[in-house]
C-alpha cells in the first residue's frame, strides 16, 4: 500500500515524517479533507492559529507533491472545493 505525506506550511513547514498508508490518490485526498476540516475546526487546539495562510501539501513516497490545497478552504467548518 502507498504511504502519503500531508505537510502542513506557513512560514515554516510543519511535516508529517510518518506518513499515512492509503489505497490510491483518491484515499489520501479524502484524508486530507478530514484532516483539514479537524485542524481547522479544532484550530484552538492546534496552535491556535489563523489558517489563512497555510497551505497542506500531499506527497507520495518519492517525494512528488500530488496536491495542495489552501487550508482556509476548511475554515469554520467550510466543505472545501
């Protein structure tokens, strides 16, 4: 099974060393939605801070970033696009 890697980056990255073992591309953009809309929602919680600037990137186990997505788009609860 593939491993992906959702990084998190503002001004300084915050990645994800472990990686999540997923079926396909579609697995992890799915996954990435779920984990957005929790880290955004629960923003209190995780640094508190105003996401408007950040920005997830997914990468395969080669290191090719697969696709980024603002993560304002999750915001307050927003679906995304």
């Amino acid at each position: 099974m593939p491993m992906y890697y959702f990084h998190l980056c503002d001004d300084v990255p915050i990645l994800d060393s472990e990686g999540t073992d997923l079926d396909n591309v579609g697995a992890a953009r799915a996954h990435a939605i779920v984990v957005a809309r929790e880290i955004t929602f629960k923003s209190e919680d995780f640094l508190d801070q105003d996401w408007s600037r950040w920005t997830m990137t997914v990468h395969d186990d080669m290191g090719t970033e697969l696709f980024s997505f603002a993560m304002s788009d999750f915001e307050n609860g927003s679906s995304g696009k």
